[in-house]
C-alpha cells in the first residue's frame, strides 16, 4: 500500500531513493534497500523535518543532489535526488499525496 501511494515520487527522472522514516529512525517504507543511509544522518534529517510546521517541505542542497523532507503525520518522507531531478515536479507529486 505504501509504495502505491509513493509511485509517482519514486517514478520521477532525477529520484534516486524513497524512505519513510518513524519518528523513532525506523525506515518503515524504503524503495532502495541497497541505499543505506548512516543512521546518524537519519536521525540529523529527522531534527531538520521537525522544526517544520503544517504542511512544509524542507529542501537540503547536498555536493551530489538534494534531499528533499516531508513531514506526514508522525512519519517523515525523505526522497534523496540527482541534481537533474526537477524539483518543482518532485514538490507537486509531493503534495499530491494521498494517504486515504
């Protein structure tokens, strides 16, 4: 059901890996299991995410690509991107999610 729900994030040109992260660090959702992440990396994404209020999306410029936060309910929607990925296409996948 989730990676329904993620397919046209996870289908973008440019996206190069999907996680879905408990408040807690625990990767519930990842489309990428080979991609691991350290993970007090994680844990810094999911400070950043939560100084976030409402709806906000957090874009990190990284040396290689973005990482690109989303906070959804207690859950944190980390999608990491090439820098050829068009983030204005990413941000409206992102916020046409539909978890019902």
């Amino acid at each position: 059901m989730i990676e329904r729900g993620l397919q046209n994030v996870t289908v973008l040109q440019g996206v190069a890996s999907v996680h879905l992260v408990e408040e807690d660090g625990f990767i519930a959702y990842t489309n990428d299991p080979d991609d691991a992440h350290a993970p007090h990396t994680v844990s810094k994404w999911l400070e950043m995410a939560g100084s976030l209020e409402g709806d906000g999306i957090v874009t990190t410029v990284m040396e290689r690509g973005y990482v690109v936060l989303k906070p959804i309910g207690r859950r944190v929607l980390m999608v990491s991107c090439e820098r050829s990925v068009n983030l204005g296409a990413l941000r409206k996948a992102l916020e046409e999610l539909n978890w019902t």
